[in-house]
C-alpha cells in the first residue's frame, strides 16, 4: 500500500498580520504531469536562499526542539525574508488509504528593499561556492555576510537572540533552491482554495540539479477551516487517494546536509 503524505501548516505572519493554512502532498514526476494537464495554471518562478547558524559542528535552527527555517524568498521584482517556527509535533491522519500529517508553524516576513536584497543574493552565493572550495576569502566573506543578516536581525531581534546557543554561531548559507510554482483557483465546499504544483531544483556540490515535486493547496478566502474538513476536502476533492501509487513521492535531494560536510572542512577560515 502506498502511503502519501500531506502536510498542514498554519502561519500566523506577524508583519501582515495574515493567516495561511497549507496542505501538501509529494509527488513524482508522473503524478506532477498529470496534475499540471489537468487545467490552466499561472506560473512564478522564486528563488529560495536558506541561511543556517553554525557553531563549528553543526545548524543550530534546524536542531533545536523548535525548528526553525530562516531564508530569503525572491520573486521577479521582490525579496522577502522569512523566519518560520514549527510550533507542534506532526500528527498524522488516515485518509483513505492514505497517511496526513498535520503541523503548525509560526512566521515572520520582511520585504526587503532592493539594495539589501541584491548584496544578499550576491553575497550568499559567493559565501556558499567559497565553502566548497575552501576559498582563502572565507573570513572577509564571513564577516560581509553576517553584517547583512544584521540589518535583517535588527527587525526580528527577539525571535533570533533567544534561540538556545546562537550567540556562538555565524550565519551562513545552507542551501538554495530554485521553485517553479504553478497556481490556480479551485472553488472547494463554497470555499476558494489556491493549489500549487511545484518542481523544485536543488542543487549538489558540482552544481548538478536534482528535482522534486510537490502539490500543495492553501484556502484564499476568509472563511475558517477545520483541520478535518480542510484535510477530508483536498483528499476527495482532489480524489488523491483514487490515484496510483506511482504518482507520488516522498523523495529529495538533501543539498542542506551535503553542503554541511564541505563547512565542516572549513572551520578554519570560519573561525571555529
């Protein structure tokens, strides 16, 4: 029996004071195909920047008892940065023949203004090829870097300054992502729901791309959900427990980990 996994996550966004719930469902490339045919979908293109705290061993947000996931989000034109919490354990629930998993998370989100955002993405990418080839700019890199996360710090100081060990960790990149994200309306029980298919590049230490796909479902409207109701409505709806096996998949390139192994080697020049 195959299972599939869906997610639910709640987002309060302290900066625009915003409610969003998601479900998600991982896909294969098959079953990313068939959902993509199956009607008209606009198309955004968002690079994903995932910025880790390291303490000369390992990430301090991902580890602690409530991860924490801190990135730049940049679309055509616009960056926003991102520092989300899980909240609760996921809890699973059975649909069908298949296994929902529910979450919840809090964020916070800043627009960033261009000339931030710009020296950022430069200088994470920089950051990230001269980890991989010890670079001997390493330090002057380092200490760019986390000056720039500064001024991102100075906007969500509470949130950052009080996660356990990070005083003795330095910002640096973890892992970029590139996310083609196809959206469209669906009117589900007299309530409008956004579904988004997305393939997701990751990219290896060689720069070699590896893919994943997902679907995911967010209600656009404000009217209120239930988790059951929320979960019941995308599962029949979407008739995903009728579907094969095949057409889903839990698989993805860890580039986070991978990328952790060549900052180990560099300690040196990091300062650790």
């Amino acid at each position: 029996m195959k299972l599939l996994s869906l997610l639910i996550i709640v987002y309060p966004f302290y900066s625009y004071a915003d409610l969003k719930t998601e479900v998600r469902a991982g896909l294969s490339k098959a079953g990313f195909n068939y959902f993509l045919q199956q009607t008209n979908f606009s198309k955004e293109t968002r690079n994903d920047y995932y910025i880790e705290a390291y303490n000369g061993q390992d990430y301090i947000l991902k580890n602690v008892t409530l991860a924490r996931k801190f990135r730049l989000k940049s679309f055509p034109g616009k960056t926003k940065a991102q520092l989300s919490k899980r909240l609760l354990d996921r809890t699973v629930y059975q649909c069908g023949s298949t296994m929902l998993q529910f979450s919840q998370k809090d964020s916070i989100q800043i627009k960033l203004k261009n000339e931030l955002s710009k020296k950022l993405e430069k200088t994470f990418l920089r950051f990230e090829g001269q980890i991989q080839n010890a670079h001997s700019h390493l330090p002057k890199t380092k200490k760019e870097f986390n000056k720039l996360i500064g001024r991102i710090k100075k906007k969500i100081p509470s949130e950052l300054e009080h996660i356990p060990g990070i005083k003795q960790t330095i910002f640096l990149p973890s892992h970029h992502t590139v996310k083609n994200i196809y959206n469209r309306n669906y009117s589900l029980n007299g309530k409008i729901v956004e579904i988004s298919l997305r393939e997701v590049i990751d990219f290896d230490h060689n720069g070699y791309e590896h893919f994943s796909y997902e679907l995911e479902a967010q209600p656009k409207d404000d009217n209120k959900w239930s988790k059951r109701e929320l979960l019941e409505t995308i599962c029949l709806e979407l008739k995903l427990a009728d579907l094969p096996g095949e057409y889903f998949s839990q698989e993805r390139f860890d580039a986070s980990s991978e990328n952790l192994i060549f900052i180990r080697k560099v300690n040196d020049l990091l300062g650790f």
